[in-house]
C-alpha cells in the first residue's frame, strides 16, 4: 500500500535528494505494495541491503513496535534505488 508515504519522514529517513521522497501514491502501489523480498536479484539485493539494514533503525524507532519495521525500511530502500517491483 501506501501507508508509509505519509507514516514516516521521509526526508529524514531516506535523504532529501532521495527517489524515495518522490514515490506517490499511485506509484507506491503500483510498484512497492511488497513486503521482503522472496526473490531478487543478487546484484539488485547488493544495492538495497546496505540502505535497507540502514533504514531499519529509523523506521522501527518512528513507528515503534510495529512488526511491519523491516518491510517499510526495504520499501523505502528500494524506492531510494528507484528498484520497481512485479508482483506474481
């Protein structure tokens, strides 16, 4: 969905010059209505963990306890890295 455009500060947790603080809401369902991944690439993984390990902190700190922490922070780090999504 689109609930982490307007959840989190995206300025702050993604950068100000961020692909991510541009996503909107069309887009965001379109391409980044997705969890953790169950398959990607090896080289597109190695361009979204480090992002995504980094973003976790932020996100679990703004939205304390939800358990949805590590699919918002992958969301916003593959959006950072303008990674679109296909879902089967």
């Amino acid at each position: 969905g689109d609930r982490w455009l307007t959840l989190f500060d995206r300025t702050k947790i993604c950068g100000v010059d961020s692909p991510c603080t541009k996503v909107t809401s069309e887009e965001a369902w379109t391409h980044y209505s997705v969890g953790p991944p169950y398959i990607l690439h090896a080289t597109d993984f190695k361009r979204v963990a480090p992002l995504w390990l980094q973003m976790m902190k932020p996100v679990y700190e703004a939205d304390r306890g939800d358990m949805q922490a590590d699919m918002y922070a992958y969301i916003m780090a593959a959006a950072h890295h303008d990674l679109k999504h296909t879902r089967l």
